[in-house]
C-alpha cells in the first residue's frame, strides 16, 4: 500500500510540480481572473528556467516529508529515480520551501502539498486566452479544470483512506477522463485553425 501510495504521489507531483517554479510569488485563485494568458493553449508548456537562474534541487531525503525515499534511508529506487527526474525538468527543486511561489497555504503534510501543486497546475492551465468562440473557450478551459479533478482524484486514491471518497475518486477519474477525450476530440475537429 506504501509503495502504491508513493507512485501515485509522484505522478501528481511530476503532473502538477512545474507550478511551483511558474506561478508569481502574488497568484491565488484569482491569477486566472487576471489579465489573459498570452497562449490560448489548454495547457500551457513547461517552461525550464535559464541555467545560471536554477536553484539548486534537492534531493529526494533532504526534502521536507520526503526523507522515506532518499537512498540512505531505504527509499524505492523507482520512486527516488521519479523524483530525480522531475527535479532535473525544473520540477520540485524549484520553489519548493525556497521562498518562491507555490508555497502552500496550511497543512504541509505530502497529501497536502500534492494537493496544493494539483491546484495550482489547474487554475495555471484554465487562464486561456478568449477567443470569442464560447464553444471552443468553454473546452479549453474545461480540460485543464477536468484534469484537475482527475488529478486531485488520484491524490485521495494515494492518501484517502474512507471507503466510499475513494469509490467517488475512482468514479472522477473515468468519468473526467472520458470527458476529456471526448473535448480533446472537438476540439481537434472544430477548433478554427
């Protein structure tokens, strides 16, 4: 059950953790009320900070609540190459307890942090640029929304522990995935190019 509980926090955290090197020090929820992002993109690029700007990434043990993955302490390879390797894509070792943006509010426990980095992904990815085109606006908004409630899902699949939030996680996440696809598809078919 760890070892599940760990993998599903990585992919969230590798999913959602380039929000915490992108969002400005001032964003909440309301940044995506704010002036529109300049690409009308659903979800926006990762973008790799110039190398003489990199703060140095931690690694996996020296992270706060991450000491159960660092080689020392007996932690999964998988799980310490996962996280290594998000670190290297301008992942987690930016931002994360550095003072920059995207330092959560509350609670700091792992489910708390995933949580937040979902969030913060999600509100990112939902700042489109409006087109004019309800329909199309509508879908490129709604997918990164969507997938957030996917990804959200699986973080209660990774911590929560009530049989039934559980059972309504596993039903988002097939039923926001469908929806996703099914958007993806319009849009591929519909959207003027």
């Amino acid at each position: 059950m760890m070892k599940i509980s760990m993998i599903a926090l990585a992919l969230a955290v590798g999913m959602a953790a380039p929000a915490f090197a992108q969002q400005p020090p001032d964003a909440g929820h309301g940044a995506h009320h704010g002036a529109p992002a300049e690409s009308g993109q659903a979800t926006a690029p990762q973008v790799q900070m110039p190398q003489a700007q990199a703060p140095q990434a931690q690694t996996p043990a020296a992270m706060p609540g991450m000491g159960m993955m660092g080689a020392g302490q007996g932690g999964c390879p998988m799980m310490q190459g996962m996280m290594q390797g998000m670190m290297g894509r301008g992942g987690m070792g930016q931002g994360m307890g550095s003072g920059m943006a995207g330092t959560p509010r509350g609670d700091q426990s792992v489910a708390s942090l995933a949580f937040n980095a979902v969030n913060e992904r999600m509100h990112r990815d939902m700042d489109v640029t409006f087109t004019g085109d309800a329909d199309a606006d509508f879908v490129r908004a709604m997918i990164p929304h969507h997938q957030g409630a996917v990804d959200m899902a699986k973080v209660v699949l990774a911590f929560g522990k009530d049989p039934k939030i559980r059972e309504l996680a596993e039903s988002v996440v097939q039923a926001q995935e469908s929806e996703i696809a099914m958007m993806k598809a319009w849009l591929e078919a519909n959207e003027k190019k």
